[in-house]
C-alpha cells in the first residue's frame, strides 16, 4: 500500500524486495517509524509479474517452495492459491522423454526407477542416501559440513558421471544458473533438502504475489514506491528528486549492484543472468506441470505454465516458458523455439512469442566457500540485507531482511 505519510522516520529501509519487506515488517512490529523507500511502481524487486493481453508474465521463470522456514513464519499459503509442479522433471533422448519423479509421490513413475531401465543401481543407491542424508539430518549438520562446489559433492556421494550430465547437471543449471555445478556444495544440500521436504509451486496470480502479501501487511505511511535513492548521506539517504530524508539507521536491501553502488567498498558477489522467453500455443504441447530440462544444453529448461494453473493464460490458450542462460541476444528467441520442436516433439510453427525478460543478477554466484548467512553490519548505523548476503533463494532474501531487523534492535539496545 502507498499513502503520503511523511513524518521522519528513524529508520530508512532502501528496496522493497523479499529482504527490504521482511525488514521493515520486523522493525515496524518493534515500535521503529520505519520508510521504505522503492524505486519502482511496486514492491518485490526481482521477485515480480507483469500483465499483458491475459497472460502472467514473471520476470524470470521463477517457482515457489513451501518448506523454507521464513515462508512458512511470514505468509498464508492459502491466500496464495498455490498450484503444484509434478515432483519431478522430464529428460527427452534419442529413445523418447524420461520420466523421473519421487516414487513416494509419484507412484505411477516408480517404474522409470527401476534399476538399469533410466539410472544404473549404483547411482540409484548413491542418490537414496544422499536424498536420505540431507532428509533427516538436523538442518545444522547440512550446514556445517566442508564447503566444495556441488560436482565435487555428487561425485564423493558416488554418482556416475553419466548420471551427472545426463540428468543433474541440466536440473541443476536451472536452479543455479551456472552449468558447471560450481555453486557451494552446501548450497546444494541444502535445495536438495528442501525440494525433497516441501511442494514447488506457483501462486495463481503469479510469483508477485508473493511480495504482494508481504507488502500488505505494512503500515499506512512506511511503503513509498517510486521513490529512488540515489546515495547514502551521513544524516540519510539522497533522493532522485535532489531531497534528502534523514534517518539515524539505513537498511540497504537492494540487488548486489545497487547495494554497492549506495555502500562503497561494500564487497558483492558476480550476479547470474537469465533471460526467459514466453510462447502462447494454441494447444498444449505436454499435457502435465512438469519441468522439462535440456541435457543438449540449447536450453535450461522448460515448462507449460498453464498445466501448472489456467490463470497464466487467456482461455484456450497455453503459455510456455522456456529459460536460456546469458541476457538475450539476437535471433535468440527463433533458436528457442527451434528447440523447442525437438524438445516437445510437436511443431512450434503457430506458436507466438508474448514476452523476453532478461534478469540481470537473478542469482548471487554462490562459489565455495559460501557463507549461508552473514553479518548485515557495515558501518555505524548503516546496515545490508540481501540473498547476495545469504543464500540466492526465497528463504535467503527473508533470512536477510529478518538478520537485518534483529542487527538493528540490538545495536539500539531493543
């Protein structure tokens, strides 16, 4: 919600992202006359949905996962109207697609686990005990263990090369943004733990729903949108319109690039990019909410969102979104959907692209050693949240925000 409260607050939060959102609810809650200021016309940062000719359009291909602890401490899932993914994912070959699912969910796939008929036995057991590993034990021993990246991980859990390139390397690139699987091994086991223990989703209005909710439950007066700021002051912030807003504490929770910008010598990691593309088919060209993923490469992955939830779409209509590394170049968009044929063995001819978006920095670069969580301190009343500060997932940005806000009140004594 926007109003036009302007009494000064004591405590500036800058970006109205996950991380900025769940800081300035916590200090709001603790008695602080908080201001968060966006840059834009709404709040979520990179976590957003736009609307156009009845299609949902996120910016990026984006899922939602309800066993992070923050998402189940801060919002109502029934408010989201989530819609499931299949619990599993789709690997076209030269022989046909391959179905691989959890067995306990998908009962009807156990048969693609068979030994020898997709994995070898061997890889099979391999990827029980670590599934089981990261499963049962208390989140603090995933967490504590010997970072490397997540190859070196799959390899020392005795997964077969084969099994890597064939099947968790395109998933995992997905996830990561990166195909060399060099993300944090901890990192790793910890998605895995939380695919593994919770639903992937997508709320009926889209991703931004999200944020939206968050959003809601701020006081009248704290969220003001497109208000950029431009600098840090040693009384406040500098705003685009020349103003200056005066607040003892700052809270910067924007992208890493903006957060360095306001905090010189604030140290950010490399960001991914991703650029996804959006097609509508008149009919649908796989008729199940189910990842499919690219071991050629040519794509990351890809998916019809309208066998997820209707809502994405015009009636009669199926939208398809498909995710390439890099920002989007030219002639990008016919080489996906030349993929895309061969992908979902159907003619893509009457197929019509609705929409590009390219996120720059969608994900920190969690190489190892990557610290699960760090201190938002900077400076003497000066303070940064963010998932480049944490993890590069909805529960880090939240964790952020949430470590932020408690930072704060300490360091003021409340």
């Amino acid at each position: 919600m926007t109003a036009h409260h302007r009494d000064r607050p004591d405590t500036v939060v800058v970006g109205a992202g996950l991380a900025g959102l769940a800081c300035a609810l916590d200090l709001g809650r603790a008695g602080r006359r908080v201001a968060l200021l966006e840059a834009s016309d709404a709040v979520g940062g990179r976590m957003r949905t736009d609307r156009r000719d009845g299609f949902l359009l996120d910016r990026g291909f984006q899922v939602f996962n309800t066993s992070y602890p923050q998402v189940r401490r801060r919002l109502d899932l029934r408010r989201l109207r989530l819609r499931p993914f299949t619990p599993g994912l789709v690997v076209p070959t030269p022989t046909g697609p391959v179905r691989l699912a959890d067995p306990t969910r998908r009962p009807r796939w156990a048969g693609s686990l068979l030994p020898g008929r997709v994995l070898p036995a061997r890889d099979l057991a391999a990827l029980a005990a670590l599934s089981a590993r990261d499963t049962l034990l208390p989140a603090g021993y995933v967490k504590g263990r010997p970072d490397g990246s997540t190859a070196a991980a799959l390899s020392r859990a005795g997964v077969s090369s084969v099994t890597v390139d064939r099947i968790l390397r395109p998933f995992l690139s997905g996830v990561f943004l990166e195909d060399r699987l060099e993300t944090s091994a901890r990192f790793f086991h910890l998605v895995w733990r939380s695919m593994i223990r919770g639903t992937l989703c997508l709320p009926a209005d889209g991703i931004g729903a999200v944020p939206a909710q968050l959003a809601q439950d701020l006081p009248d007066g704290v969220l003001r949108l497109e208000t950029p700021v431009t600098g840090i002051t040693p009384s406040g912030v500098l705003l685009a319109d020349g103003g200056e807003l005066p607040a003892a504490t700052v809270v910067v929770a924007t992208d890493a690039t903006a957060a360095a910008r306001l905090l010189p010598g604030l140290p950010v990691p490399d960001g991914r990019t991703v650029t996804t593309y959006y097609h509508a088919a008149p009919r649908t060209p796989l008729a199940e909410p189910t990842l499919v993923v690219d071991d050629t490469g040519g794509v990351l992955n890809s998916c019809v969102l309208t066998e997820v939830t209707r809502t994405y779409a015009p009636p009669g209509t199926a939208l398809v979104s498909t995710s390439v590394l890099g920002p989007d170049r030219p002639g990008g968009g016919g080489t996906v959907l030349r993929r895309l044929a061969e992908l979902y063995a159907t003619d893509t001819g009457d197929w019509q692209q609705v929409g590009v978006r390219t996120v720059e920095g969608a994900l920190p670069a969690m190489q190892p050693p990557w610290p699960l969580s760090r201190t938002t301190r900077f400076a003497p009343g000066r303070y940064v949240c963010g998932d480049h500060r944490a993890t590069g997932s909805v529960q880090g940005a939240l964790a952020s925000g949430t470590r932020a806000a408690r930072e704060v009140l300490a360091d003021l004594g409340g």
